[in-house]
C-alpha cells in the first residue's frame, strides 16, 4: 500500500467504514444461544450490551477456551465467557486509531462507542482491508493488522 493510499484510508472517520447494525447479547444470554446466534449470521465475535452500554465482547475463541473446555454451554451466562476489557473507538475517531488499536491490542475487531457507552457498530480487520483497491493491498493490511505492525510507519 502506497503512503498516499494509507494516509487516505487513515483520515475517514471511523463511522464512515464502520458496521451499523451489529448484532448484540446481554451478559445473561447463555453461551449456547450466543452461539446459534454466531453460526447463523456467520460471525466470530457478538459484542456484549446491558442497560443499552457496551460490557465486553465474546469471540468463538472465547467459548471455546473458557467454556467448553471447562464448563456447561446450555447454562453458562455469556458474562462468564466474554472479555470485558473492551478496546473501542469513537464514530467520530479518525480510521487510523481503530487500526492502531486493532494492531496494539492484537484484536481484530473493534466496537465503535458513543462517549455515552452506546455501541453504535464495529469495525472489523475486513472493513478495513474493503477499503483497499487491490487484493495485494488487501492481503497486506490484514497482514499489517495481525502483526502489530503499523501501516504507516513502513518505508
């Protein structure tokens, strides 16, 4: 990817490439429903939403490790598999901060929150890459975000 082409990318607003209408669960809902819920809209990750404020975020991953592996997935409450320490950004942050993030934190997924805790979408590695051109550009992004490394700083 060109500077010119990742500082283009970098300077849209998080909104403007983000995901709208994200799909979401309350820390009740059991690991099990969560699940079909994944397996039918083909998703990884369900951010976790009470009282209308983000609370974590649960990824395929984290069922597996943290509950199938160890306990009952019909009766375990997601709040026992999601993660709650959510990196996020703002639907007004510039696109480069959500990258930033994803590759910082080694995340592949970041919810975009209002300042009032409201989830208002999510920006996933793919969004991202969609904003390439090319398919080596997009291969290269997402290899850049896997790796921590920043897009920006290449030579």
């Amino acid at each position: 990817m060109s500077d010119a082409e990742g500082s283009a990318i970098s300077r849209r607003r998080c909104r403007e490439i983000m995901t709208g209408n994200v799909r979401t669960v309350t820390s009740e809902t059991s690991v099990r429903d969560v699940s079909v819920l994944m397996r039918e809209g083909d998703i990884g990750a369900v951010p976790v939403v009470d009282a209308g404020k983000l609370v974590g975020i649960v990824t395929d991953r984290d069922i597996v490790v943290r509950v199938v592996a160890e306990g009952n997935p019909a009766s375990t409450p997601v709040a026992e598999a999601m993660t709650g320490e959510v990196f996020s950004v703002g639907p007004d942050d510039f696109v480069f901060e959500a990258i930033r993030l994803m590759g910082d934190k080694q995340v592949r997924r970041v919810p975009v929150v209002e300042p009032s805790g409201e989830l208002v979408g999510i920006i996933a590695m793919a969004d991202v890459a969609l904003e390439t051109e090319d398919e080596r550009e997009i291969a290269e992004t997402l290899e850049e975000i896997s790796s921590g490394s920043a897009f920006w700083s290449k030579n």
